[in-house]
C-alpha cells in the first residue's frame, strides 16, 4: 500500500523548510562537531553489535537498502560487526518481505543475498562475534587491504554474480585511500543503487580533532569523492538525503549512480 499523497505533500514542503533552515543548519554542524569530541557514535549497537554510526545514517542506510532492494552490499571497513550485521538484517527482511509478497514458504536459512566485508586487520574476537551471530549466514568477510589488486579481484569474482549492489565505504579516510576505492568499487556499483562515503563530515571539521590520525581537512573523503566526480559521471550526488538528515557523517557522501 502506498503512502497517503497528502501525507508526502506535507513531508515535501517541510523538508524544503529544512533545507532553507540555514539556523538548524548552522546548529546541525555544532552538534556534529561537539558531539564528535565525546565520541558519539561510539555509543550505539545495531542487534548486539557497535556499529559506530550516527543514529541518523543508521536510517537513511535501511532506507536505502529496503528501496533498491540489492543482492549484494559490499563494504570497506569492519571494526565490530555492527554495519554487517545491519545490512544482513535488512537482507533477511527482504528475503522474507519477498517470499510473503509471492506467497511462498519462508526458509531464514537460504539465502541468496550477501553482505561481503572487507577489513586489513579484523580482529579475532570481532570475527567471532559476527560468525556467531544469528546473521552470520548472510555475512562473507575477507581480511587485507581494500585497496590491494588481490582483494579487488576477489570482490570483483563474487560481485560478478549479483544484479542489484550496494557498496559502503567506511575504511581508512585519507584521500588517496578513498579515492583508490572509489575507483576500484565505484565500478561495481549497479545502476540505481548507491555507493555511500563515510566520514565525509572531516573535511567541515576542525584540523585539531584529527592529530592523531593520518587525514584530515584537505585529505579525507569528501576531497576524494570531488575529485572522483569530476571524471565519473555516472554519479551524482544525492542532496535530499543529508537535507533531510541534517545531522550526517556523510555530507556529500551519498552517491547514487544514474547511469
């Protein structure tokens, strides 16, 4: 069933007031930057796991993934599990959403669907969390470099029998790294579906937050996805989503592949 037309009218106007807001605006990046001192991402668990995200992405990620409906969800970046074990949630509730719809028995135990994990260090006891977790079925990791030729052929050996894919990048933030995955993923990315930077906000904060790290403002994700977009088309960055978030990791970051 559809949503009420007036019922989206109204969303449409408001989220057009939002965006106009440049006060909740101003106050929206305040809140990102004092936040981020208190490490608050850190704070949250998605079915038992730290996924160490913002509560709001955590949204637009089911959004997404329950509109393009993708076979496959490749990310970069592991950490505890809580990203995988989102996006297979969100996978099993379309296999099941799908088999309802066709009237056909539901077996949670098959599964066509993947999430492919990609992380240069996956610690023993993460990986044991996530392969004895209810989702674990649904969860494929690969431990090395995302950026390593290796790694890049054997996603790109599973990728080959997928239709509909999603890709999440949330991996080392320098802006050689980034930009090396987006060219190496970007690619993989179907027509449709979304390839989604994370921590693109580094580039909007201050340069001290960041002395313990190797990027920073000028060398991070957000200059590597302009970067990115100067010379692939086939993307285009999807505004309404941070409009309507307001408080987002991602700005900028939500790339959607039009062709």
């Amino acid at each position: 069933m559809g949503i009420n037309i007036n019922f989206l009218n109204d969303r449409k106007n408001s989220l057009l007031e939002l965006q106009a807001d440049e006060k909740l605006h101003g106050l929206s990046k305040l809140f990102i930057e004092r936040s981020a001192h208190h490490l608050y991402s850190y704070n949250f668990d998605f079915l038992g796991r730290p996924i160490i995200q913002y509560p709001q992405d955590i949204v637009a990620m089911q959004e997404i993934i329950w509109s393009i409906r993708p076979d496959l969800i490749i990310e970069t970046g592991i950490a505890h599990g809580g990203s995988l074990i989102l996006s297979a949630t969100m996978l099993a509730l379309l296999d099941m959403t799908e088999a309802i719809e066709s009237g056909i028995a539901f077996d949670p135990s098959v599964s066509n669907r993947k999430v492919l994990g990609i992380d240069i260090d996956i610690r023993e006891h993460n990986r044991n969390a996530i392969k004895s977790h209810p989702m674990a079925s649904r969860i494929h990791m690969i431990e090395g470099s995302s950026v390593e030729l290796e790694v890049i052929n054997q996603v790109k050996e599973i990728a080959k029998d997928y239709q509909t894919i999603l890709v999440c990048l949330d991996s080392n933030h320098t802006h050689t790294h980034v930009l090396a995955e987006l060219e190496a993923y970007g690619q993989m990315t179907s027509v449709g579906s979304y390839c989604v930077v994370f921590d693109t906000v580094i580039e909007d904060m201050p340069a001290d937050m960041f002395l313990d790290r190797p990027w920073g403002p000028d060398n991070n994700p957000k200059t590597a996805v302009r970067q990115y977009l100067k010379t692939h088309p086939e993307f285009e960055i999807d505004y309404s989503i941070e409009n309507k978030l307001l408080i987002t990791v991602a700005p900028e970051g939500y790339l959607r592949r039009i062709k």
